[in-house]
C-alpha cells in the first residue's frame, strides 16, 4: 500500500467512526431543560467536539492499524473472499504483484 492509499483509507475509518461517536453522551437542550431561543430543542446542549474528536482519532488509529496489518500481511487474500471461484462458478484468476 502507497502512502496516498494509506491516507485515503484513514480518513474514510475516520470520517465513518465520527459519525458513530458523535451522538455518544449526546444531551439535548430539551433534556437539560434550557432551550436557546431560535434553535430546536433536539439540539445539543453541550456538544464537547473536541473531546469527541480525540476520541474519534484514537478509535479510528486502531481500526485504521487493524486494516493496515490486514492488508501489509496478507491475512486475508482476495483468493480467500473469491466466493465464485470457490463453489466452482466462475474462472476468475488475479495476479499476484
């Protein structure tokens, strides 16, 4: 893996496990009971983004060592995900660099 797939593949974990943090510990205006005029009351009271965001890097750095080593060490092989070759339903053959 070159270093520009290895960056692209980081922010993609990082962008998808952001959207699953935020709404951890998530406390709306409605629940603290303190509505800000001219905003719903589902929005966040607190937010502590950057808080999250340390969060989120530390979560997605080790999914992203996960896949890296998945990857670097061929743990799991495209001959190993090939289901059509394997039930005998195609010809399908790669080549390995």
């Amino acid at each position: 893996m070159n270093i520009v797939t290895g960056i692209v593949l980081y922010a993609i974990i990082w962008f998808m496990t952001l959207f699953m943090t935020l709404p951890f510990q998530l406390q709306t205006q409605g629940e603290a009971g303190k509505t800000v005029s001219g905003t719903p009351s589902s929005a966040p009271s607190n937010l502590r983004l950057g808080r999250k965001l340390l969060i989120n890097t530390a979560i997605a750095s080790v999914i992203f060592a996960l896949a890296l080593w998945i990857i670097v060490f061929d743990v799991v092989t495209l001959e190993d995900i090939d289901l059509f070759s394997r039930f005998g339903l195609g010809n399908a053959t790669y080549e390995t660099q």
